[in-house]
C-alpha cells in the first residue's frame, strides 16, 4: 500500500483582489476591462475590472495555457505576442502599476476564440487530474493519509507520529483528491479559474488584457 503521509498545515484561501490592489507575484497577469473605455481612453478604476483568483505560483500560467490554442497559434505565444506587438501605451485610471500590458482578446470578434481556449483549459484540468486518493486523517494528532483508490482496502494501521490506530475503512474517509503533486495541483487551479474567468469577460463585452512587470 502507497500512503502518502503529510503534517496538517492549514491552507487559507486566498482572496479576490481588484487588479491594482497588490502586486502579483507571477510575472504574467490577466485582466478584463470595459472595452470601450479603452478605446475611448477613459479612466478605468480597480473595482470595473475583472481579474481570476490565482494561486501565487511562478510560471503556473504558462504551464497552464501548454498545449491549448488561442486562433491559429499556442495560447502562450498569443500571449508574448500580445504585449510584444499590441502595447497598451497607458494603462489608464487605477492600471498604471500593471506594467506593460497588451490586447489579448477583444469582443465580439474574438468571443469563439476565447470560449474555445476555455473549454480546452478545463479539459486539459480534467485529463491531468488522474488518479484520485482517499484521505484520512489520524483522530489524535491529524497526520493525513492518502492512498490511491484502486489500492485502499478497509485495514488498521498505527500512525507513524502518535501511534493511535488509523481506520482506513471507506466511510472513516474524509474525501477525495487527486494525486497531484501541489505545483501540477496549482496548475489545474489556474486553468479553472481561467476557464471561467475568460467566460465571464466575454459574457460582459470586457476586453482581455495581458500583463507582465518584466520586460520581453
């Protein structure tokens, strides 16, 4: 049996920010503002704009958008092109600490395009996903458990920190959850969340940006 042992280390969720509201650890960001303020212009405040809720990892969008399409070319590269070869010269009202920003997709144009990347995103989740675990947990000290599916069997085993007896019988399980490791696992994150984050700027009419405060 493959038992995955691991100390209880609390996960907190992180929270929705406005785009402008902190800076983002990752060299590459998305965000979704009103179309026509752009081309107007305009000023464009923190709370009118949309951005996903993504986990604070380096390189997990690029890892995410590996192997989906955006067009006729790699969404990865529609994203180095897009700040390459369509600058947004002034990011305007509360955007100016976005850094250099490009056009990444605009409706209606590019509506289909967009819903197709986020169909591929959640699809690629899905096939990389793979094999789900059972997990339990020690009723003394917490210790977590996982062990693959197709191997868990209803046993007694001592736990490897306290020494309580840990029942791995099916309903003393505490859930489910793929056996990823947690950067693969922030990558499936990061294509969820973009999946529904390109949904939604479209259903709103939001022109997609793309930012980095690196230069290319």
């Amino acid at each position: 049996m493959t038992v995955d042992v691991t100390p209880p280390v609390a996960q907190p969720v992180l929270p929705g920010t406005a785009a402008a509201a902190m800076p983002s650890p990752v060299p590459f960001r998305f965000i979704a503002v009103p179309g026509h303020r752009l081309a107007t212009g305009a000023g464009v405040t923190p709370e009118e704009t949309l951005e996903p809720d993504l986990p604070p990892l380096l390189g997990a969008i690029e890892r995410a958008l590996a192997g989906a399409e955006f067009r006729d070319m790699r969404a990865r590269d529609r994203m180095r092109a897009a700040l390459a070869d369509d600058q947004v010269s002034a990011a305007p009202g509360g955007l100016e600490q976005l850094g250099p920003s490009g056009v990444f997709a605009r409706p209606p144009q590019d509506l289909p395009a967009l819903l197709r990347l986020a169909d591929q995103l959640e699809n690629l989740a899905a096939v990389e996903a793979g094999e789900r675990a059972m997990v339990w947990r020690c009723p003394r000290c917490s210790t977590r458990y996982a062990v693959p599916v197709a191997l868990a069997r209803p046993v007694v085993i001592p736990c490897e920190r306290c020494g309580a007896a840990v029942d791995l019988a099916p309903e003393k399980s505490v859930g489910e959850e793929a056996l990823l490791d947690p950067f693969a696992g922030a990558v499936n994150v990061t294509r969820r969340q973009l999946a529904g984050f390109f949904r939604e700027a479209m259903a709103r009419g939001f022109t997609v940006l793309v930012a980095t405060k690196e230069q290319l």
